[in-house]
C-alpha cells in the first residue's frame, strides 16, 4: 500500500519551518524579496484623482473637527441659537460690515433660493449667464418665475436680455464651471446700467480662488448699491462642504430682506461650532489655499494649451476645456478615467463638446492629470 501523503503543516509553525537547512543570509534575502515585492504592489497601486469637484479635498484641521466634538458633547440635548450671534458677529468683523448685515444660513445655495423665493412672482424672470451654476434656473422654477440664460459671460449680453419682467440676475463670480471673473469696475458698470428694480445676487463660492483683485474687494459696492446680495460659503477654500454653512451680506437698507434669509430654525449647532473655530483659529485658510491653486493654474492652463485644448482664462479652482466634437467630451472623460483621473463632462449644463477639471493642489497631481492627457491625446 502506497505511503500516505503527510498533510501539509500549516499556520506559524508550517511558515517557520519553511526556513529550515537555510542559512541565515538565505533566510534574510528571501525576506527582503518578499518585503520588496509586497512594498512594490503597494506603490502601484493608486487611488483615482477626482478633479471633478470644486470642493477642497483634504480632511479638515483638528481643531475644527475638535470644535464640532465639543459641541456636540455639550449641547446636543438642547436647542441651538437660531441666530447664529456668534458666527455673525465675526464674521460681521472680518469683513467690516455691522452684525445686522450679515446673515447665516444652511450653505449658499439655500440662501440664494430664499432670496429668489421672497423678490420673485409669477411672470418674473431671472437672468443668469449661461453655463454657470445649474441651481440658478431650478429656485427661478421653484419661485414660478422663468430663468433667462444668457450666451457669454459680461455686462453686454446680461444688459439686452432685460425686459420690464427682469427681477434678478444670479452671477456666479467667478464662474462655475467656467472660471471666468467680472472684476469689481465691470460689476459696478451692470450695476449702474441695471434698472432699479433688479437685484443681483452675487454667488461668490469660489471668489478666495481670485488673485486678480483683492478677494474683499466687492464688498465696497455694497454701500453704493442696495440691490446687491453677495453670498459666500465655508464650502469651497474653507474644506467644510459637509457643514452645509454659507452666509449672505447687505449693503444699508437690506437688513429686513437678510433677516427673511435666516433659516426659521436657525444654523445647525455643529456648523456653527465648526465655521466658528475656521475663523478664529485657521482664519488664513482660504489664502494659502488660493497660493496653492494660483501656483498651479497659470502653468496647466499653458500646458493644456500647448497640447491643443482651448479653455478660458481662468481665476477659479477650475478649467472649463474644449474637446473639439460633439463626443469628443464624453471620450476624454473616458480615457482620463481609464489612467485614474476623473473629470465632469458639461452635459448637464448643455455643452457636451466641454469638460470641467479643478486645478489640482499638489504638483504630483499636476503631473498626474498631464500624463493622463497626454494618453488621452495619444490615443
């Protein structure tokens, strides 16, 4: 009868015998091998780089997140203050204004529909340059009003699509997703040449992204023009999109309107605590943030130009990058995601001969999205 196989030795004791009749310097390289082929695998693989998002990408500062912790261990069995006085009042001091001026809500959005809610009725129409920010034509909608798109970003075409039914017009400043900036003197001409009855809401989100100007320097317009509204939020720059935390300013005389603005119910606490200890504590946040993106901006805008894409100068976290063909758009976004880059095509606000891609923060990144390109073009 044929000898019976031994079983083989398993778990600690099989691996150690493995080594046995080894020598030490035996034993010691096939280790390193094993560790480099391990170390190896691990460095080929590589997490997708998602650049289709406007949001800031790392985890936010300790503190912040140490503030929301405290909050949350303090007061989650009580109301909150409906008023948001702390948020207000520092803000309100970082940007000069007086407390009364400044009101906090559940993220921009949510404010600029509450403000299109309260100045529209039936039959109004809100103008808003086109592609930009699709919330625009959906509060137009919610409010029964119509949304206008206008064709070109400027004071031209915003001004001849005016009629005597025009009760907003919503700019987004710079433009998403195409990046592009109306400075504070071609604000103030449309401002001048508007009729009276027309407010602007001005969505800044993505105004700490600009170093063309100085990022505050709206803000003087609104002692001069009672109709404007400028939003911003701790979304973008700030990290702190899952707060859902944005804020709304006034020039003199728009305090009843900010105040309808104000959630009934007030801010969430934890926002709150959050966007609270970003200002106080990380208050340079946005600027070195902005210096990460400008520093890469100018050169990729170059680069993608080089390689045959045409885009818009940008002064935003974004590009928005022809690909010339109507499918074109829908196969670079293939390619690039196939090397681990994702993009957003402009389907979703009409121009499917486009793609979106956010300036990334870090110079490997950069490199990255190149190389992905360069495939993509090859190809």
């Amino acid at each position: 009868m044929a000898e019976q196989q031994q079983p083989k030795k398993r778990g600690l004791l099989g691996y150690y015998r493995q080594f046995e009749g080894l020598s030490e310097e035996e034993v010691n390289a096939d280790l390193r091998e094993a560790a480099a082929e391990r170390r190896a695998k691990e460095l080929s693989r590589q997490e997708p780089l998602d650049l289709s998002r406007t949001t800031w990408p790392e985890y936010p500062h300790p503190a912040i997140v140490n503030a929301i912790t405290f909050a949350a261990r303090r007061g989650l069995h009580r109301y909150l203050d409906r008023s948001s006085a702390e948020l207000r009042s520092e803000l309100a001091h970082r940007h000069g204004l007086a407390e009364d001026r400044v009101v906090v809500g559940d993220g921009t959005a949510a404010l600029m529909s509450e403000a299109a809610g309260a100045l529209l009725e039936d039959g109004d129409e809100l103008i808003t340059p086109w592609p930009s920010y699709p919330l625009y034509p959906v509060m137009a909608r919610q409010a029964r009003a119509s949304a206008v798109p206008v064709n070109g970003f400027g004071v031209e075409p915003i001004l001849a699509a005016v009629t005597d039914r025009t009760r907003l017009v919503a700019l987004c400043n710079p433009n998403d997703p195409t990046g592009e900036l109306l400075s504070v003197d071609t604000l103030e001409q449309l401002l001048e040449a508007l009729p009276e009855r027309v407010v602007v809401l001005l969505d800044e989100a993505l105004r700490d992204y600009v170093d063309a100007e100085e990022v505050d320097a709206t803000l003087a317009l609104l002692e001069r023009f009672p109709r404007l509204l400028i939003f911003r939020t701790f979304s973008k720059a700030w990290g702190l999109a899952g707060l859902r935390c944005g804020y709304a300013l006034g020039g003199p005389g728009a305090e009843p309107l900010l105040e309808q603005l104000a959630p009934e119910l007030g801010v969430n606490e934890l926002a709150q605590a959050g966007a609270l200890e970003a200002l106080r504590s990380r208050g340079d946040t946005p600027q070195r943030r902005a210096a990460q993106i400008a520093a890469h901006r100018t050169p990729l805008i170059a680069a993608l130009r080089e390689r045959g894409f045409e885009l818009p100068a940008s002064q935003a976290n974004v590009l928005w990058v022809t690909a010339s063909g109507r499918d074109r758009a829908a196969e670079l976004s293939a390619s690039l995601h196939r090397s681990g880059v994702i993009v957003q095509t402009g389907t979703s606000v009409g121009a499917p001969d486009r793609v979106r891609i956010t300036v990334p923060h870090l110079p490997e990144h950069v490199d990255r999205l190149l190389r992905a390109l360069d495939i993509a073009v090859s190809g």
